[in-house]
C-alpha cells in the first residue's frame, strides 16, 4: 500500500460550511453544480500543500478557516526525515496528520503530527506526497525550466548521472574563473595587502618567537626578581634536613637525627623495635636526595643582573609583536600561518596568473565534455518522451497531432561571462545544462510544430498535460495526483478517453479529479458531490459520498439537466457500466492495485 490522503477535512472555507473528503487510494472524484464549491477542494489542498494564504476565502462569519488532511503509510526517506526533523507525531494507526489554518484576519497557523510548524514544512512534506494540478500548473508547464524537468524526469538516470558530473565541474570552473577575475582585477590592492602580510611575516621571522616562550620568559622573571628571598627559602630547608653546614651539633637537621635513631634501632635487643630500622632508612635515601636536588637549586640562584637584563630585553621584543599581532606569542605564530596561507592566494605574478588561466580553461574544456555527453542523453530522451506523448495524445481525441521535444544549444557570444564552447558553438553553461528544452506542438501532420501555448487550445493543453502526467507516472515518486478541470474544453469522446487515462494513472497512484464531465466522472472509483443548500437564508455547502442510486442520479444531471428524465438515468446508467468493463478489462491486463 502506498502513501495516500485518506481523508480531508475542510471547515469555514468559502462556500462550505464544513465538509469531510473520505478519498478512494484509486480514482476519486468530485462535482456539483457551478458555484456549489468544487474548487474550494482544490484551494483546501492549496493550502495543506502550504500555499499562499487569502483571508478573502475564509467562509463569512467565520473566524478561521481549518483544512485537515490524514496521510497514510509515509514511508519515502525524504517525508519520513521532514516528519522526523519536525518532531510529528504518528497515531495509532501510522497516520500522520496534518493541519493549515487560516483566520479571517489572514493570520496562518500550520500543525504537523500535533506540532505547530512553519508553513514551508507542509509545503516541503507536501512535495514528497500530492501533486496539484490545475489551470495554473498548466501554465507553469510552459515555463522553460518546467520543460526541461519533465524531460529529466522521464530520462532518469541517464540525465542524472551526466548532469551531477556536469554541476560538479561547473562549480569548480566558475571558483577559478572568479579568482582569477578577482586576481587580475584587484592586483594592485593585493599587492598592497601582501606587501603588509610579508612586512608582517617579516617582523615575526626576525624575531623567530618560540611557542610559550613569552610564559616561560614570566617566570625566569620572576625567579630572577627574587633571588635573595628564594636562595634564603632554600637555605633553611636544606639546614632544616642535613643540618649546618658547620657541623653544629646544635643543629643536627633532619638526616642527622635519623642517623641517631637508625643507630638506635639497630642495636635495639627487642626485634620489634630492629624492624623499624629499615623503614627509617628508606626515608633517609629520601630525604638525602631532596638535600641534593635542594643544593642543585641553589646552584642556580646565583644573582645574574645580565641574564635578567637579557630577558627582559627579549620579553620587550615579544611584547612588540603581541601589541601588532595577537593577544600572546602562540597567537602571533597563527597570525604568520594565517598570513603565509593568505600570500598564497594573493600571487598577481604573471606567472600565477598564467597557472590560473590554464587551471580554467581546461577545467572548461572538461564541462564542455560534461555538457555534450548532457545533451546528447537529453536528445535520446527528447525523441522517446515526445513518441510516447504523442501516443497518448492521439488516445485523447488528438489522433493528428504529434508532440516534439527539442534539445538546443542556448547560444550566446562570447561576452558573456557564462560562455562555453560545445561542439563549435558558443552556448552559456547554466546550472542545469546548456540546453534549451521546449515542448512543440504538431496539430496535424502538414501543421508546423508551434510551442505548446500557441498551438493548442485551454482544452488541449489540460490534455497534453495529462498525457505527459500518465507518461512519466512510473518516475514519479508523489504518489496523490490532484487535477482540477483538466478536462476543461473537451467533451464526447475526447472526454471518455480522459476518463480511461485517469483510471490507467489510478492503478499506481491516488489520482483525485475535480470535474464537471460525466464521462470522466463514470471511471472513478469513488463519487463524492459538493452540495449547496439555504440554511436560515445563508448558502451552505459540503460534501458527501454517492452510493451507486445517487451516482446514476448524479451522472444524469451532469448530462445536460437530465436526472429526472428515464432516458437521462440510462444514459448515465450505459457510462457507468462502459467505465466498470474498461476497469475490468484494464485490471486483467494491468494487474489490479491492491485497495483498501
């Protein structure tokens, strides 16, 4: 089973009142009467798509408008980690819901799983789940850069590939065509600022600081400052352990009087009081070498007036650099690592220069290769898509005409900083590509091929959008399709024929119509009516599932106003058992999608 919008809820928007959408996972559609409310089902799901919010469609006399929508079964990486990042939560059931408020003051709230989040969170959860598609979609198709999506869309990997390894050098390329651009541009400011670095580095090389001299330097200082008080500090503790040096027996210190106690144990006759006797040399060998290391101390306290001078003369030249450079010695040392990596990059040297150039241009040559081997995958695509877009089309009441889908180069001159030459011509490298991707429209075999816009009509437009949505069905990875008035300017065959593709795009996605066709209505799988009615003279509208008595009655009024006539309900009886044949015949061949 895969992800579908089992349910929406919509409350105070437009002309509904309140209204809840119980949506089929195959093919649902909706209709009413004009001005009943079927494009409000549209502009709910605009909005829990994260949609531009309009106070002007909160219902009158309301203070909100609320759009809920129940997901079920997420489970792409990309909607599970926006989810996640979100901190949504799941219900029992693994359904996460989703909620867009709008007030009347036009103020916008939006819930994700019980969570308040930002708008653009359903807007980016909405692009791994629904597709919209209306009128201004349509619209958006005649874009450039949409064409060339849906052409990289039906290519897959084939474009993919090329165009990563293209967008990988590109990157690269226009980093050292700026720097060198930046280079020749601002080589006299460079060479300024590189004549204060190595002025800089120069100073700091002079005097070749150490790291941490400036700490150790603190305390020789200090240590030389001190001396008398130090060598006298010193003195006492080695007195207090080897005694005089007189040999007073006055002051017998520390290691003499162990020697008397070590003699007295010795010669003790008690055994207990002998064993103490090794114990106490121990500490003796101890105390002997603090004596040592105290005498070795004292050795160098020697008052030196020169050494103190000398330092102090080094802590100046230390001080010098930590005033201009840094806070202290070790960061002067990372100023000059900094300065020598920043004089790399400021090399305006011809030669440099030179290197520079080079580095660009073969770093051209290169995505100039990228950038064919892009097009010539795009051209194969190109020919493939437009047959098959073109089958469809003539399924769709279009047998005549043929869709093309051109690959050109986007030519420029070479003024243009963009400029690359592939296969001799002078194209721009644009993010994408250097492709010129249009949609060209053959109404009929002696016809010239126009684009899209100007060769087909509103109806034939929502008819070439729908063939393209059925063609690139199996690379599309949102799995609700939404199309609001696709079939607008088309009825009779043409319209059955939208109907049958509807129903072949439902058997791998959630397809969710708004129509007002009773041709395309008979193939759904579900029928729900936007109705309108007075209420203490106020209009309200919701929303209600047919059974299969009130779809006939329905599909009989779609017939031209004819649902209280016998040969009306017939009609609509014939589309409806038509439609049950075609998706039984359809499912034997296809293989039923499993529905729940």
């Amino acid at each position: 089973m895969v992800c579908v919008l089992a349910e929406m809820r919509i409350q105070g928007l437009g002309v509904i009142d309140e209204a809840v959408l119980e949506l089929h996972p195959g093919f649902t559609v909706v209709t009413g009467e004009t001005g009943a409310g079927k494009t409000m089902v549209v502009t709910g799901l605009h909005l829990l798509s994260g949609g531009r919010s309009d106070a002007s469609k909160v219902r009158a006399g309301s203070a909100k408008a609320v759009v809920e929508g129940r997901f079920t079964e997420i489970s792409g990486e990309q909607a599970l980690r926006i989810l996640s990042d979100s901190g949504a939560e799941t219900d029992e059931d693994g359904s996460v819901i989703a909620v867009r408020s709008v007030g009347a003051d036009g103020r916008s709230r939006a819930h994700l799983g019980g969570r308040s989040v930002p708008v653009g969170v359903l807007g980016k959860l909405s692009e791994q789940l629904l597709a919209v598609h209306g009128q201004n979609d349509q619209l958006r198709l005649l874009r450039p850069a949409e064409q060339r999506a849906v052409l990289d869309r039906f290519a897959g990997e084939d474009v993919a590939g090329p165009l990563a390894d293209y967008r990988k050098t590109r990157q690269e390329w226009l980093s050292v065509a700026r720097e060198l651009e930046e280079r020749r541009s601002r080589s006299r400011e460079l060479a300024q600022q590189a004549d204060l670095l190595r002025h800089g580095l120069a100073e700091i090389e002079a005097v070749d600081p150490a790291p941490g001299e400036d700490v150790e330097l603190t305390e020789q200082v200090k240590r030389l400052a001190a001396v008398d008080e130090l060598r006298d500090t010193a003195t006492a503790a080695l007195i207090a352990v080897t005694g005089a040096s007189d040999g007073d027996p006055d002051v017998p210190g520390a290691l003499g009087l162990l020697a008397e106690a070590r003699r007295r144990l010795g010669s003790a006759e008690d055994a207990t009081l002998r064993e103490l006797e090794p114990r106490v040399s121990e500490a003796a060998v101890l105390l002997d070498e603090v004596g040592r290391e105290l005498t070795a101390y004292l050795d160098t306290l020697d008052a030196d007036p020169e050494r103190l001078e000398a330092i102090l003369a080094r802590q100046a030249e230390l001080k010098k650099l930590t005033r201009k450079y840094a806070a202290d010695v070790d960061g002067v040392l990372a100023w000059a690592e900094d300065a020598r990596a920043r004089l790399a990059g400021m090399d305006t040297s011809e030669e440099a220069l030179e290197e520079l150039a080079a580095r660009r241009d073969a770093l051209a040559e290169e995505l100039a290769g990228h950038a064919a081997r892009l097009s010539a995958a795009r051209r194969t695509a190109a020919a493939e898509l437009g047959k098959q877009i073109t089958t469809e089309l003539s399924s769709l009441a279009m047998g005549q005409a043929a869709l093309e889908v051109t690959v050109r180069g986007k030519q420029t001159d070479a003024t243009d900083p963009l400029a690359l030459t592939v296969d001799g011509q002078t194209v721009t490298a644009g993010p994408d590509g250097v492709d010129e991707i249009e949609l060209l429209l053959r109404a009929h075999a002696k016809a010239p091929a126009l684009p899209v816009h100007k060769a087909a009509s509103g109806g034939e437009l929502s008819r070439v959008m729908l063939a393209i949505e059925v063609v690139l069905a199996h690379t599309d990875t949102v799995q609700t399709l939404v199309f609001d008035e696709v079939d607008a300017g088309v009825g009779g065959r043409a319209a059955v024929e939208i109907g049958r593709r509807l129903a072949r795009l439902a058997r791998t996605h959630q397809v969710l119509v708004v129509t007002h066709l009773p041709q395309v209505a008979a193939f759904a799988d579900r029928h729900l009516m936007v109705d309108k009615g007075l209420s203490d003279g106020v209009t309200r509208s919701g929303v209600r599932t047919l059974d299969d008595e009130e779809r006939v009655t329905e599909l009989a009024r779609m017939l031209a106003g004819l649902d209280d006539t016998e040969t009306g309900r017939a009609h609509a009886e014939e589309l409806l058992n038509s439609a049950k044949e075609f998706k039984a015949t359809m499912g034997d061949k296809a293989g039923s999608r499993v529905l729940e």
